[in-house]
C-alpha cells in the first residue's frame, strides 16, 4: 500500500502557480491513485494502522473534495459551478495542497523507506 501510494504521490508533477485546470487534472489522478486501493474495509483499517498511510489517505480525501466539482460534501452553493469559477476557487489553494504533498511523500518516506 505504501508503495501504490508512494507512486501515485510522485507521479503527480504539477505547478502550483500553472495552470489550474492542469493541477485540477494531475489532482485528480493522485486522488485516485492514493484513495482507489483503499476500497474494502480490511485495505481501510490497514491505512489507519499507519500514521503516513492515513495521513495521505485524508490528505488525498481533502483534495478530492476541493477539486471536485460536484463532490457531495461541497456546499449546495457550490457544486456544479461552472468551471472557470470552479478553477478559480480551487487556484488559492494549489500552493498549499503542492507544500502537503511534498510533506505526505516525506512522511511516507520515513515511516516506509524506500529499497533502491
């Protein structure tokens, strides 16, 4: 699991002052790579038995709700905006989700050290 996640979080290059809607993109691969293999419930509690894992799990879930555009846990008011008005809601919060990213990765690192 640490690999799966280790690669999805590396795989995601992006630019946090580029273009939104590339990073939107690249985001959303990384939502999926990270929180797809987390699919049943023994794959969950594994996750949670893991300070990094959980932590890229909930760091992946909080991207998701950010960057989708019609995720259910976003306010009625704000589901299904146009997209132009969904990019530009989500640009503030690329540098900050960019700087967590390289810090999920870091912790992965320490608790799951890579065999090279």
């Amino acid at each position: 699991m640490a690999e799966t996640m280790r690669a999805a979080l590396i795989r995601a290059q992006w630019d946090p002052d580029g273009d939104p809607a590339v990073a939107v993109d690249v985001l959303g691969g990384l939502v999926e790579g990270v929180c797809g293999p987390v699919a049943s419930v023994e794959a969950g509690r594994t996750v949670f038995d893991s300070r990094a894992l959980g932590t890229a799990y909930l760091f992946c879930a909080s991207v998701h709700k950010a960057v989708d555009r019609h995720h259910p846990a976003r306010l009625p008011a704000h589901r299904g905006l146009p997209i132009a008005e969904h990019l530009a809601s989500v640009q503030p919060l690329l540098p900050g989700f960019h700087r967590r990213q390289q810090e999920v990765l870091r912790l992965l690192d320490q608790e799951f050290p890579r065999h090279e």
